[in-house]
C-alpha cells in the first residue's frame, strides 16, 4: 500500500469521528502489524473484493462504543449494540474510501468478532498495516490488509 | 389533492439498514408531523415484504446489506410504487454508486458517517419533494 492509500484509511477514520461526535479521533504513526495483539474487545471486519483482495479491521473496547452510542442518543446500551456498532464503524470507513479506490472496491457486509483475540488471524500474505488512534483517551485500531488483485 | 400532496394524507416512512444503531438514529431525527407511522427493516428482503406491505411514501435505504443490496431494492420499489421518495444512506462514498441510485430512482444521497445537521436537512429535503407539486 502507498502512503496516499493509507491516508485515505486515516482520514475515514477522523472524518467518522468528527462529524458522528464532533471530535475528531487522533490518529498516530501507522505501522506494520508484527507479532503484537491489536484486536480489543470488539472487532468489525470487512472483506474487500473487486479490483483488490483483502480486509479492514475495525477494533474498540466496549467502554468507547459506550460512549459513542451514548453520543447517539443511545440510553440502555447491551452487548448487541456494541456488535452492531462495531460492524457499522467499520464498514463505514470501508465504504468510504471507495471515493478514493473507486466502485471495483467492493465490500463486504460486516462480520463481527467479539474477544478472544488469539482467534482472528490477519493475511500472512499480505502486509497489514495499522493505525493507531484516540477518541476520548480511548485508544482503538484500524488495520489495512490490501493489495491488487493478482 | 391526490398526487401533489403525498404526505398531506399519509406519511408513512420505511427505514432499511443492517445496523440497528443507524435505524435508531433515524428514527431520532424524524420530527416531522408528517410522517405518522415508521417501520423498519435490516436486509432488502425485509424491506421489500414491508414495502409491499404498507406501501411507504418516504423511505431511507442502506446500500450495503445481507440478503438483498439496496440498489436492487430500489428498482423493485420503484417498479411496484414509482412516486415513492427515496433516500440512500450509504458508506458507498463513489459517485458511480450515487449516480446509479439516482438512476434507478432515488432522490437524496447522503454519505455516512453522517452528522444530525446533514439529515435533518435531506430528511426536510424529501418530505418538502413528497409534499410539493409533482
């Protein structure tokens, strides 16, 4: 992936940010994911077909989708609307970057995958990049696996 | 009467989308008085049997769904009711996306993630077409 794909990612995700909440996320350095354990308690993600192959990776911690639905006017918050909302920033971000990649970017409905981290494997055959960043000192990850198709 | 005024008699919305947490959202920001009753749906397949069902005058339309996508089922709707006024609410950010919508039939486009400001302005938007000359 190029450095402007990537930026299209980190802009998704303080475009999500600011104009659902009025505060933008603060996003760090992206990096490419090693050994280190980067999914939370909650995790959307979005298979990317088309033109290119590969997946995005959306994962919070419960506390922050609580606030974020808090945000949306949300008052008796269970374990279902964390799944749902998850899946929905995710494929959100996703969708949006196809104003960038174009309408061959397609994507996927949302699979959701709740804890057990040890579980969800990323592509080894892909390079998965992951950006960092806070909303609320809450701290969350979006992780890029991409690449042309062959 | 009839025709130029759609809502003045009924205003009847259908809101389709896979996230419960978008439909919720919706709904919230529906103050008009026009709009008595709201139903909705989380796949097209939903919403086509409840489209068939109520015939709404207004509804929002997710793209990116299981079971049956939105663009499909914006060409149903538009087949069975061709007057309903639509808007798609969609991540879909491309305007190959938008552009083919509005071919088969929809009249607003608004890009998620979305603020309550810019729907309650293309919410306004629909209702005031719905209830103005046809």
């Amino acid at each position: 992936m190029s450095d402007e794909e990537i930026q299209v990612f980190i802009d998704g995700v303080v475009r999500y940010f600011q104009r659902t909440t009025g505060e933008p996320a603060e996003v760090d350095p992206p990096y490419l994911k090693g050994e280190d354990s980067v999914t939370l308690d909650f995790t959307g993600v979005i298979g990317i077909s088309g033109r290119h192959r590969g997946a995005v990776y959306f994962t919070s911690c419960a506390e922050q989708l609580t606030e974020l639905l808090h945000r949306f006017g949300e008052t008796a918050i269970g374990f279902a609307d964390h799944e749902d909302l998850v899946g929905e920033v995710a494929n959100t971000i996703a969708g949006n970057a196809r104003q960038y990649f174009g309408s061959e970017f397609l994507i996927s409905v949302p699979v959701v995958l709740c804890g057990q981290p040890d579980r969800i494997s990323f592509p080894l055959c892909l390079k998965n990049f992951v950006i960092p960043f806070t909303w609320r000192s809450y701290r969350s990850y979006l992780i890029i696996c991409l690449d042309l198709q062959p | 009467m009839g025709a130029r005024t759609v809502l003045e008699t009924s205003g009847r919305l259908l809101i389709v989308d896979d996230s419960s947490t978008v439909r919720r959202s919706i709904e919230r920001h529906i103050y008009s008085e026009r709009v008595t009753k709201i139903y909705q749906a989380a796949n097209g397949r939903e919403a086509m049997e409840l489209f068939e069902r109520y015939r709404p005058e207004l509804v929002t339309m997710d793209l990116t769904m299981p079971e049956m996508d939105g663009l499909t089922c914006i060409s149903r709707m538009m087949a069975l009711k061709p007057d309903t006024r639509l808007m798609v609410i969609s991540a879909l950010g491309d305007a190959e996306t938008a552009i083919e919508a509005v071919e088969r039939g929809a009249n607003e486009y608004v890009v998620k993630p979305f603020s309550a400001e810019d729907l309650n302005l293309a919410l306004a938007n629909l209702i005031a077409e719905a209830s103005g000359p046809r």
